[in-house]
C-alpha cells in the first residue's frame, strides 16, 4: 500500500456521494461503513502515507514512530503551570491515524462517559446501552464469553495481552493488596463501578497491529466505489453559502477541489478538525477577522475545551534485566480517589521500560525498569487552540494549560503516591530494588515533580464538541450548527475526554456516525 496516488481500485475523480477527512480511528469507520454500498461513492482523504513499515507493523515498535514523518509533531506553548515547559503533542499521520502509531490498546471507556455523552446531546442513542451493541458490533473478541458486553465476528480484533510479563501481573496483584480490584477484563464490568486493575486488552494479531485502518478499509480496497487519497492535505472547506460542496486539498505542489455530492465528514483529530474549520470561516468571529478569514459561521466553540489525559512517570529499577512484552504497555489500573464519584479519576498505565520526561531524565534514569504512569483520567483544566495564520502551512498554536486548574495539581499527588505505594508494596520485592522517581520527596518537592515530569497520553480531544449549549459545534448526529452537509466525526466531539485510551470510543463514533448517514440518505 505504499503508493503516491490513489489506493484501491477506485480513482481519484471530481465528484463523490461523501468526502470522509482523515483516515484515522473514526474516519476509516465512517469510510467503510458507508462504502458497503456498492452504489455509492466514497473518497478517503488522508495527509499521511502508507502504514506498510515495520514501524508500524511491529507493535513493539511504536515508540519509533513518535517525532518520525508518521507523527504530525504537535507540541503545546510554553505552560506556565509546568515551570515554563513546552510538552509533545504526537498524533497519527498515516494511514491509520494513531491506531497506526498507538501502543494497540483497546479501552471502551466508563459506563458514565457515555451516560454523560448522552446527558449533553440529549439523545439516549449515546448512552451506555447503546454503546454497548455497538461494541458488540465492532469486535471480535478472543477471550471469554460475554454476551452482554462483548462482540465476536467483528472487524476489530480485540484479545488479552497473552503470556504478560511478571511486572505486569505485578501490578494487578499489588493494586489488589491495596485495595484496587483485580479484574479479568479492563472493558467489562470493571469499567461499570468504581474501576480496578487488569491485563491490558489489545489489538494485536499474530504479533502484527491491527490498526483501524487495517480493519475496516483495507478490506475494501478492491472495490471500485472507495477511494483512498494519502499524501493529501484537505486545505479548505469549500462552500456554497452555508451549505458545504466539497474540499480544497493540497497533494505536494499541486491544489484541486474535490466535490461531495451529498455530505463531508471531517475525521482530521482533535487539533486538525477545529484548525480546518477555522480556517474555512467556521469559529469565533475575533479569532477569523484577526486573520483576515471571511466567516461564514460564528461558532465560538471552536478549537475551544482542548482536553487530553495527563500523566506522570514514576520509575522503578529492577534487580534484574527483564524482558519487554506487547510493546510493553501490558497492565492498566483506573480507580475513584472518592467512592462517591461516579466514574474513575486515576487512570495509570504501566510501561515495562524507563520513560522519563526531557527534564525528570536529568535526575537519573536506571539502565532496566519501569514506568508506572500516575494519570489523571478526569483532568478539570481546559486549553484553547488559536490560529497563527489563514493558511493550511500555518501552524496551529496550542496552548493546553495542562495543570492550569489546582485540583489538577491536587489529584496528581494522589495518583503519584498510589504509584508509589504499589511500586513499593511487597509484591514487587522480587522484582524492583528501589523507587527512582520521584524518590524521596517533601509535598513540595513532589508538587516540583509534577509540573517537571508531566506528559499526555497523547488523547486530544473535545475542540469541536458535541452539546447544545453556545459552545457547542456539533449536535447530538454529529452535524456543525449552523452548516449544511457538514458532520465530524472524531474525538474533537466528546463533551468530556472518556476514562481511558481514545481509539475505541473513536470507533464507536464513527459507527455512530455511519449510522446516522447511512439512514439520513437512505443508503
């Protein structure tokens, strides 16, 4: 699949039923969905090249796909809240998307995220009940039976991480002796209460990545009613009054339009998806006139709610050199700091390697351990994204204000001294000999600690978000107020970022998506 010009046995003409932006984990949903019928006509659009590279392929990989030509390189301004850090912001450029780079894990998020989902959009067809068919739908699932909560025969392959290494199983047990139950599957019923600990669940295949991409489009390659158009920048939003016609799209040095005759559905991401609008007069009216862009709808919602999972390294050495299983992310831990609370706040993933930030690094790093990621999975600090510029080469400027809200700041020491009091419980004896980071520390020190070794989980979200209040850009079937045969279809919608890695949910808004189109138009 690694070609220039268009993929599959469609061609790159002027006019198509849909235009789907983006082939990551919702846009090649939306793609293949609609492309099941064989009379209509669907172009695939995506900025990124092919996902054919050991890179990809290999998940134990991934790391090496970070800051490569398969990462669009965002990174956040200058945050204050994180003594003056500007922090990476990697997402997916490739076929694929960041299913494409990710590290393969399958997360459906809480019971309530989709509760709350449908709280804001006013429609139950978001609620958990109907996620859970979905899913349902979407996966072929290679553990336990679970009718009422998992799929088999689905396009997604979705299977326990086998044969996980000790560190791994560690961790669940050491999470138990703490409190945190142990559960067989991190996306059952433990995702329905409190939380708990478990083996990660992945979408893996004979030790190769099943990206979303590869899942759902790549069997459809053949037929002659989908188009997949990489190495294609959508520039511009074309318009006839509100009502949008197609796409502007940049490939190399040449510029041409390409026409839907029907819909368009932006899949661009989070930071891509609000940029594009902006850009093409959609957003708020002070930020397009500072530019000099002519608006064609005031939405001030736009590019605004930015939220993404934070988190913070804690590394432990090991007595003795252990082996890296599943990329090595093979354990998950999410868990309530309050019982009252109705979904988890903690979200911490465990790393079988040393992952420090740039500046935590310069404290010393062990030659073998690992990392025990303290996240928030609920973070209450809110960014914005701005344009610098009227143009598709003008970057985007981020500012995410990690850590901006003190209850941010007050749940990081909580999750870090979880991580701590699990990486030091007696079940790691064998296998650790001391806590590295962030080592002995005054509530001071370890406040420092926090704003040095703060990451994301990579989960951008929430900047064109799903709602019915003045912020909101789209409404509860995913089309933009205010625009005509427009939809978005990717994790800019969520109202609030779900407790958890974002593919998944990804998924199930672009089934979401498919669904609604599919019966506007009767396809």
């Amino acid at each position: 699949m690694d070609s220039a010009g268009p993929l599959g046995a469609g061609q790159a003409e002027g006019h198509y039923d849909f235009i789907v932006c983006g082939a990551g984990s919702a846009g090649s949903v939306v793609a293949s969905r609609l492309a099941e019928n064989s009379e209509v006509r669907v172009l695939l659009i995506e900025a990124g090249g092919s996902d054919d590279v050991s890179e990809v392929m290999d998940p134990a990989q991934w790391p090496l796909n970070l800051g490569s030509e398969r990462d669009w390189g965002f990174v956040a301004q200058a945050n204050p809240h994180l003594n003056g850090r500007s922090i990476p912001l990697s997402m997916g450029k490739v076929l694929g998307g960041s299913s494409s780079i990710n590290v393969s894990v399958w997360a459906r998020g809480h019971k309530n995220d989709w509760e709350y989902f449908a709280q804001e959009a006013g429609d139950p067809a978001w609620g958990y009940e109907s996620v859970l068919g979905i899913y349902r739908r979407i996966e072929d699932w290679q553990g336990a039976p679970d009718p009422l909560r998992r799929g088999r025969g689905g396009p997604v392959h979705v299977k326990s991480a086998a044969n996980p290494q000790p560190v791994a199983l560690a961790m669940v047990e050491g999470a138990a002796s703490l409190g945190v139950p142990a559960f067989d599957s991190p996306n059952g019923e433990m995702m329905e209460g409190r939380g708990g600990a478990a083996i990660s669940e992945l979408t893996v295949r004979d030790g190769r990545r099943a990206s979303i991409f590869r899942s759902y489009v790549q069997p459809r390659l053949g037929q002659p009613n989908l188009t997949v158009l990489p190495h294609a920048t959508v520039s511009k939003l074309v318009f006839s009054g509100t009502t949008v016609v197609g796409v502007e799209v940049v490939a190399g040095s040449h510029r041409r339009r390409y026409y839907a005759d029907r819909e368009v559905i932006l899949s661009l991401g989070a930071i891509n998806t609000p940029k594009l609008l902006m850009q093409s007069g959609i957003g708020a009216e002070d930020e397009l006139r500072r530019h000099g862009i002519p608006i064609v709808a005031h939405l001030p919602g736009v590019g605004q709610n930015h939220q993404d999972h934070v988190s913070f390294g804690c590394i432990f050495e090991y007595r003795e050199p252990q082996q890296i299983g599943h990329g090595g992310s093979e354990a998950t831990l999410y868990w309530t700091s309050d019982p009252a609370l109705d979904r988890p706040d903690m979200f911490h993933c465990q790393v079988q390697f040393p992952v420090p930030s740039a500046e935590t690094a310069a404290l010393g790093v062990p030659k073998h351990g690992w990392t025990m990621f303290a996240g928030l999975a609920q973070p209450k600090s809110r960014g914005t994204l701005r344009l610098s510029g009227p143009d598709a080469g003008d970057p985007v400027l981020i500012d995410a204000n990690t850590l901006s809200h003190p209850d941010d700041l007050a749940m990081a020491r909580l999750s870090i001294e979880l991580c701590r009091d699990l990486g030091n419980s007696a079940v790691f004896g064998g296998l650790v000999t001391r806590e590295v980071l962030p080592g002995k520390c005054d509530a001071a020190g370890l406040q420092q600690f926090a704003r040095s070794a703060a990451v994301t989980y990579w989960h951008q979200s929430c900047t064109a978000k799903m709602g019915r209040d003045r912020m909101s850009v789209v409404d509860h079937r995913l089309k933009v107020y205010g625009i005509e045969r427009l939809r978005i279809a990717d994790a800019s919608i969520m109202p609030q970022v779900t407790s958890g890695n974002t593919m998944a949910p990804c998924v199930v808004i672009g089934e979401r998506a498919a669904d609604m189109i599919k019966a506007a138009h009767r396809v």
